[in-house]
C-alpha cells in the first residue's frame, strides 16, 4: 500500500545514478550499469508520516533513498510502535522481500519529505539473474542486514538499558551526526517519545535516563535535538552491557 505520488520535478537519468552509485548494492557498479539502473528507477515523492509500505503488502520494489528519512518499524494491534532502523541518504530498505516475494515484513515510514527511487520487482530480478556477480552482492548486503537484525534482538534481550540506548545513540550519530564545538549533533529530531520507540521503553524510562545523563555532561538536547557531548563515556556504556 503505497501511499506516495509520482514526484513532478522528477530528477534526470545522471542524478538518479548518481543516488544508485550511494548505495552499498550498486556503489561499485560502471557507468553505463548505472545508467541501465537509473533508467529503471522511479521516482517517488512521500510527505511525512506518509507510509512507503505496511508489513504484509505485497512486495513489488525495492526503494533507495535519494533524499529525506525513512524509519523502518512494526506496530502491534493496540497501537504500540517500536522503531527499528532509521535511514537517511544512500540507503535502501524492502530488499528481503523483494527477492522472495513475500510480504512486507516491517512498515517503512517517512520522517519527513523524502524522494525515494523505486526499483520495480517486474524489471531488476531479471537484471539480477542477467549479472551474477550483483545477485552474489545483493545477498551479502542482505546478510548484513540480516546479522543487523540479530545483534539488534541479542542487544534487546540481553543489554540495560543505558547500554542500547548509548550504543543506538552512537549508531545515530554515525549515520547522521554532526561535529560541533559542543559534541556531536545528530541532525534528526528525536524527541522522547521517538527515542522511547527505537528502544521499545517508556518514554518515562528514556525521560529519567536523559535526565541523569545531561546532569553528568554525557549528553545534551537542544531544541530536542540531542548532542552527544561526551563520546569517550557513552563508548563505555555500550560496552558495559
């Protein structure tokens, strides 16, 4: 179920492969395999909070990020969302069921206005089957992902909470931090209760964490917009377990 529109100032066949060539699938590919991807590709433009895909849709493309956030998560029957992944530029998401053909197996979900390029299951599994040596990449991308997702439980199951919140604040600030004077500044809004989600806590819990660590300087939120003033110190935390 997309819920989406067709972007009006869609981006020519040289910036399309240009986004293609960010990605960790077709990053290494030529020219004019580029050029073959890009003129595949369609441009999709999603408002925020807009839904790229439910879990359980049938899956019909594979979607890389040109501009914008997507958060990849699940929602339970009584409305409870717990946010997965967060991924910006240069990313791609719905390759598991693309290649199976099964349904969506998490929602994707815009942040805020992105353009998507869409990769559409009808055309790129015969380009796969056609270029082994992409097929043999895709399913190494697809065991990172999927070794992702196992640490992801390990850490849910088996660290404090102190512990997966430090380690998914540095994985935040990997992806999209930015170096200041103060510390490192994510540049995406995370309030509280969106954190809470990524942890799959309370919003109370995160409240009293964030609480504790801005009074010891690990950490600051400006305009909930979280600086992570203390590197050395939330490294050891995620450690610590």
């Amino acid at each position: 179920m997309l819920k989406a529109d067709e972007d009006a100032a869609v981006p020519g066949a040289d910036a399309r492969a240009a986004a293609l060539a960010r990605t960790p699938l077709f990053g290494g590919l030529d020219g004019p395999a580029l050029q073959r991807l890009a003129a595949m590709a369609r441009p999709i433009a999603v408002k925020t909070d807009a839904a790229v895909f439910r879990k359980g849709d049938p899956s019909r493309a594979l979607y890389v990020i040109d501009q914008g956030r997507v958060k990849i998560g699940a929602t339970s029957a009584d409305g409870r969302e717990i946010v997965l992944n967060l991924l910006g530029p240069g990313a791609m998401f719905g390759e598991i069921a693309l290649v199976d053909g099964g349904g969506r197996t998490a929602d994707a979900v815009a942040t805020e206005p992105a353009r998507l390029l869409a990769l559409d299951r009808a055309e790129l599994i015969p380009y796969l089957e056609a270029n082994p040596r992409l097929m043999l990449h895709m399913l190494v991308v697809m065991a990172q992902r999927v070794r992702w997702v196992a640490s992801s439980l390990e850490d849910a199951a088996f660290l404090s909470l102190p512990a997966r919140a430090a380690k998914r604040l540095l994985l935040l600030g990997e992806q999209f931090g930015l170096d200041t004077p103060a510390g490192l500044r994510l540049t995406v809004s995370l309030p509280q209760h969106e954190m809470a989600r990524h942890l799959g806590v309370t919003r109370e819990s995160v409240n009293r964490l964030f609480q504790d660590w801005m009074a010891q300087g690990l950490i600051v939120i400006d305009r909930r917009v979280i600086v992570l003033a203390d590197l050395p110190r939330l490294g050891e935390i995620a450690a610590a377990g």
